[in-house]
C-alpha cells in the first residue's frame, strides 16, 4: 500500500482493463478480485465502467471484498463539456457512491484540462472522489502546474512507464513532493510485449527465481517504487501477475533491468 498525499492509502499492484468489454471485462475482473487483488482501473474512455461495476457488485455479494477494501481509479476525458456530470455517470455505471482516484486521462487544451481539474476537486470536497491525479504528464514543468495553481496536487501520476520507457528522473522529483507514479504498459503494452516478456535478460532472471517473465517485470515495478496495473483478459495471466509476493529481485537485478531503458515511449499522446 502507498499512503498518498490525499490522506488515502492505495494498493501498488491492481488490474487494467483497457480493451476488456463486456461479460470479458467482468470476468475478468471479478477473477481479479477473487486473486487478491484491490485495485481495478477503468476510464470513461474504455466504456466497461458498467462491467467493472457489475463485477464489483458481484464480488462483494460473494463475500470476497467489501467496497471499502477496494480501490476504483476511472479517468476523465479532457474535451468532456460535462465533467461534473461525467463523474456523477462513472459513479452511477460503477454503482459506487464513491470512487477511490480519478484521473485526468491525458492532455487536452489547457482550459480543458483546467475545467476538468476543476471538477475533480470539486467531487472531491463533495466527498465523489478521494483522491485525484494525472495521466500521460511527463514533463516536470507541466505537472508543476497542478501543484501550484490548484487547492489539491494530484496524488498519482498514471504514465506509460515500463523498462524500455522509464520514468525514473520523474518518479525522483514528484516523490519529493508527495506524489506517486502509476505505470501504464507495464509490460509495454499491445503490440510490444514480446520486447519485455521475451528480453533474455528478463528471461534470464526468471529462470533463476523460478518465477515468469511476466512477474519479474511486476516485481521490478513494485521494487523501482512504482504502481503497476497490468491488463490482462486471460485469468491465469490474472493470477500469475498477482502471484509476486514470494520472492525480491537483488540489488543487480534491478540494476540490471534499469540498464533496459530506452527512452522512448511507444505513444506520443
Ligand atoms: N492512462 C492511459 O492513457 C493508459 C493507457 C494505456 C493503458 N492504461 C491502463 O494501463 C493498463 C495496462 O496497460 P495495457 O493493458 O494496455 O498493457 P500491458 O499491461 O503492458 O500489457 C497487456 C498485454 O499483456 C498480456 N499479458 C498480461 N499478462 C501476461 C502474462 N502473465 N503473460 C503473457 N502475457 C500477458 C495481455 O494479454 P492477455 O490478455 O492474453 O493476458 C495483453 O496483451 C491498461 O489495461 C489500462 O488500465 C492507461
């Protein structure tokens, strides 16, 4: 668990659920839930708030969490003309009366992303949302604004982030002012995970500990100071990413791994 600037605690490894829709989405979530994990991550833009909710609610009524154990992240999107109503809607399609962290998904025009912002404290103050934050922000500079021109900093900044695209110079700097970074792609997303799930020196590190590819590079995320949320529609896959607290990458593992950045991202957005 990460204590976030907010005054909330949220758990550092969860499920991601972009392209999961319908009865995958929910399966793949409740699967999720019922592995451990606690925290799911959704946005308005991936249009599965409805699954993860149904999902939740069926968890819940299983006896496998209660709704305070879990920790819900959506996000809103920049040109949204109705933010205040964008949030009554994710809570309403979550069929929360609260939700844990919600993000200002990407950059859009700077009123737009103002007017959202604004929004989100709002909810905030109104007791919709806990915790508030930022996606797809790299630069210091234009995350510095939300800290210093707001009443509430964000408490999480969810950027693609994985071995090849490292946002460690950035994890450095907002740490120091009370803010975590989430990585999206952890595995390097669609397209490109054979690059990380098949990079022999991951491979290499798997087989010493017995452990997958795949849960080396949670491990290394976890262990860099990082919040992961791999995203997965295939329930072993599900339960093999949550299956990581039984063993620590070295000091030169990780030193190792660290050595993979690139630095380039895959997405310019
Ligand atoms: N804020 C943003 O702008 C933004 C952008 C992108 C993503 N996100 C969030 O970040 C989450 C993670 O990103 P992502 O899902 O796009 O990419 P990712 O987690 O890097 O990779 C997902 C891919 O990895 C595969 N995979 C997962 N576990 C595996 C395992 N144990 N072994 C082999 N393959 C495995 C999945 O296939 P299977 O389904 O077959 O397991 C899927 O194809 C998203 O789901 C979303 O919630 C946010």
């Amino acid at each position: 668990m990460k204590k976030l600037n907010s005054g909330y605690e949220m758990p550092v490894l969860g499920l991601g659920t972009w392209t999961l829709t319908g009865q995958t989405c929910e399966d793949a979530v409740y699967a999720a839930l019922k592995s451990g994990y606690r925290l799911i991550d959704t946005a308005k833009y991936y249009g599965n708030e409805k699954e993860v909710g149904s999902a939740i609610a069926r968890a819940i009524k299983d006896g496998i969490c209660t709704r305070e154990e879990i920790f819900v992240t959506t996000k809103l999107v920049p040109w949204s003309r109705s933010p205040n109503a964008d949030i009554d809607d994710s809570l309403q399609k979550l069929g929360l009366s609260y939700i844990d962290l919600v993000l200002l998904h990407q950059h859009g025009s700077d009123s737009g992303d103002d007017a959202v912002y604004l929004a989100m404290i709002r909810a905030a103050k109104d007791g919709k949302i806990r915790s508030i934050g930022i996606s797809n922000f790299y630069p210091e500079k234009n995350v510095s604004h939300f800290i210093n021109d707001f009443e509430i900093p964000p408490a999480v900044i969810q950027n693609e982030n994985h071995l090849k695209y490292q946002n460690n110079s950035l994890r450095d700097w907002a740490a120091k002012k009370g803010i975590y970074i989430e990585s999206y792609y952890p595995f390097g997303g669609r397209g490109h995970t054979a690059e990380h799930l098949k990079n022999p020196q991951v491979l290499e590190i798997a087989k010493k500990h017995n452990k997958t590819a795949a849960q080396i590079i949670v491990r290394w995320h976890l262990q860099a100071g990082y919040i992961a949320i791999p995203g997965s529609r295939n329930l072993s896959h599900i339960a093999e990413n949550f299956d990581v607290w039984d063993f620590q990458l070295t000091d030169s593992e990780m030193k190792e791994l660290t050595k993979l950045n690139t630095g380039k991202r895959y997405e310019n957005w």
